[in-house]
C-alpha cells in the first residue's frame, strides 16, 4: 500500500511539473502573428501624400480585432494631429486575415512616417 501511494505522489508530481510547462509555447507564435499583423497595417496605411514639416513622424497605435476580423483603432500615441486622423482613416474597421491574433486584444505597434 506504501509503494502505491508513492507511485501516485510521484506521477502527481510529475504531471504538474509538465504541463505547465508545455503549455507556455504560445509566445513564439503570438510574436509572428504580431509581426504578420503590422506588415498588414502598413499595407493598408499605403502611401501617404502629407507635406511632413519633420522628415520622421512617430506614433503608437493602439489596435484590436473584433469578431468579424475588422481591425478597431482603440488609440494612437502621437504629437502630431495628422497621424492620428490619417491612421485612423486608412485602419478602422478595415478588414484583415492573420492568424494566431486573439480577438479582443489590444496590441501596441509602432509606427514611423518618413518624408517620400
């Protein structure tokens, strides 16, 4: 009776000290859906045709996709007024097909507008 408890306690052991550990394997393929994300983001941006009075303009955009895979604009992050209507006009609602990204889920990327 001894051996058997001792065999459930180290199979008990053991089965908690694995899964969680083969559970963590997600990240690699959330940072490859985020990248596949922000280069169909900037595919959407295009090409833009502002007169820049700076030759680099910085912004952050907060994003998040709904059920029907529509991107929604939660935020921008930006000193210039400009940015953030044109970003939001080229990206709301705008449909996109990545996989591996969580509906619901803001994700931040960052974005760099130079003079063309």
């Amino acid at each position: 009776m001894k051996n058997l408890k001792v065999a459930i306690a180290v199979l008990a052991i053991s089965i908690a000290s694995v899964l969680p550990a083969s559970a963590n394997n997600t990240e690699p393929t959330t940072k490859a859906a985020k990248k596949v994300l922000r280069t169909e983001i900037v595919n959407l941006l295009g090409q833009h045709n502002y007169d820049l009075k700076e030759t680099t303009l910085k912004a952050e955009v907060s994003i998040m996709l709904n059920n029907q895979n529509e991107l929604v604009v939660v935020g921008i992050t930006s000193n210039h007024q400009e940015v953030a209507s044109y970003v939001k006009l080229k990206l709301n609602y705008k449909k996109v097909d990545v996989k591996g990204i969580k509906k619901g889920t803001v994700y931040r990327i960052p974005l760099t507008m130079t003079q063309s």
